[in-house]
C-alpha cells in the first residue's frame, strides 16, 4: 500500500527565523500519523528546522542538489551535505529549475541515481506546458521526460524514487487540473512505469501531483487511484493551510 506524501516546496521563501515560526505552529496541530509529511526548505533553513522537528515525524528534502559528492562548484550542494543537514528527500528537475536554470532530462538522471546512491529519496518532477498541452502533446513531453530522467535506474532503484506530475501551467497559477486530468497523467507514469520496471516495481512507486494544490481541492485530487499524494507550493507557506491539507490527506486514504 502506497502511503499518502504531502510534500511542501518553499522555493525563495522564508528565512531561518520565519522558518522556525512556522514549525512551532505546524506542531501545534493536531497532524494525522496516516500520511507521510515532507518540507522542502531553502537550504538556509535546513538544519534549524531539522532541529525544530525533531521527535516528531516530517521530514525535510532539499530543494535541488549537484551529483557529485563534492568539488570545485560553486553555490552547489552535495548530497551528502543534505543528508547530513537532516534532509531525507531532494525535488529534483523541478520545473522552475528546468525553466530558469536549463537543468536537462540528463542532468536530471545523474541526480537521482547520485541521490539514490546517498541515501537520499528523490522526488522527480516532470510536467507539460500551456503550449505543450493546447498542442496535444502531454502524453509525448511526458513520456520524453519520464524516459529520460530515470535513464540508468534500474527496477530495484526505481521503488525509492517518488515521482511528481506537475503540469507547469497549474504551477503558482491559481489553475488546478481537474482530478480527472490529473489522474490520466499520473494514470499514464503509472503504465508507463509498468512497462520500464515491471508491475510489481510499478505498483510501490508514489505518483504524487503538484500544482496550485490547497486545502479545498487535495482530497478530491488524492481520491483517483493514480494519485498518491502533493506536491505543495503557495499553500505550503502558511502554517494553517499546510495542515489543513495534510488533515484532508490522512482522512482520504
Ligand atoms: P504551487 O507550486 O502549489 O504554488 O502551484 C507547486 C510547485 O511548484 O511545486
């Protein structure tokens, strides 16, 4: 059984002090234990707030990482540094860096198995964009995004990778997809999983979806079978609205 991940991407947002606020307040929710919860920091605020949750269960990701281990790069992070800030999770090929910062399919790739082979969960981000989809053709920008950023994962490593579906128009948007579009794109990674890694890999792979997410539209998103938890942005910066969701996320599943 797949357990529902409720995944909160800060981007450019907060610093240490307004971060160690909002984990006061997140835990002073009452939280379901039925969903896994993950937050997503700029790297800044990535110790304190590991420190800030410690005793209870979220967990904390990076928002992007070099594949190398170490070296002459400045402004990167390694893997190893993540994990030992206390992240478990790194987004990876998140649209805005694939937008703003030319991260590639390949690129991608050579950070998930360098996360994988650090311990680290990745969480892969694949979308279309408004012009991609009026043209017809989600299906084929994802499938070229799929193959390419797990080049080289094998069936064994694939069940430790977390996979997002996030369309780039519904980002920051306002602009959900319907459930129905939603779960017809996670529906497709799913198949698309099957035939790569086999169905039995395929079936333990978390699909999550991301993409103007709040608190009134995640339990219908969560309610399609492909869809297996969110990928959080905007609603992820407010204390109240971010367990609101996960409130609406434990109940669903
Ligand atoms: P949003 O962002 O929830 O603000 O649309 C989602 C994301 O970029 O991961």
């Amino acid at each position: 059984m797949r357990i529902p991940l409720i995944a909160g991407n800060w981007k450019m947002y907060k610093t240490v002090g307004e971060a160690i606020e909002f984990a006061r307040e997140l835990i002073s929710f009452a939280l379901p234990d039925s969903c896994k919860v993950v937050i997503c920091p700029p790297a800044t605020a990535i110790f304190s707030l590991w420190e800030a949750f410690r005793g209870t269960s979220i967990e904390l990701g990076g928002q992007n990482m070099h594949y190398s281990v170490e070296g002459p790069y400045t402004g990167e992070l390694s893997p190893a540094m993540l994990r030992e800030a206390g992240c478990k999770y790194v987004i990876l090929g998140h649209s805005e860096r694939r937008q703003y910062f030319a991260e590639t399919d390949r690129a991608v790739s050579k950070k998930a198995l360098s996360a994988l082979e650090n311990s680290l969960i990745p969480i892969v981000c694949v979308g279309e964009t408004l012009e991609q989809r009026e043209a017809g053709l989600t299906s084929e920008v994802i499938s070229g995004q799929f193959r390419d950023s797990l080049q080289g994962l094998t069936a064994g490593q694939i069940t430790g990778v977390v996979l997002a579906y996030e369309p780039v128009w519904a980002i920051g948007t306002g602009k959900t997809a319907s459930d129905i579009d939603a779960q017809q794109v996670n529906g497709l990674i799913r198949k698309l999983l099957v035939e790569k890694f086999g169905s039995e890999a395929a079936e333990k792979v978390s699909i999550i979806y991301g993409g103007s997410v709040k608190p009134d539209n995640v339990r219908q998103l969560l309610a399609q079978p492909d869809i297996d938890g969110a990928l959080v942005g905007g609603a992820s910066l407010d204390a109240k609205s971010f367990a609101e969701i996960i409130i609406a996320a434990g109940v669903n599943k």
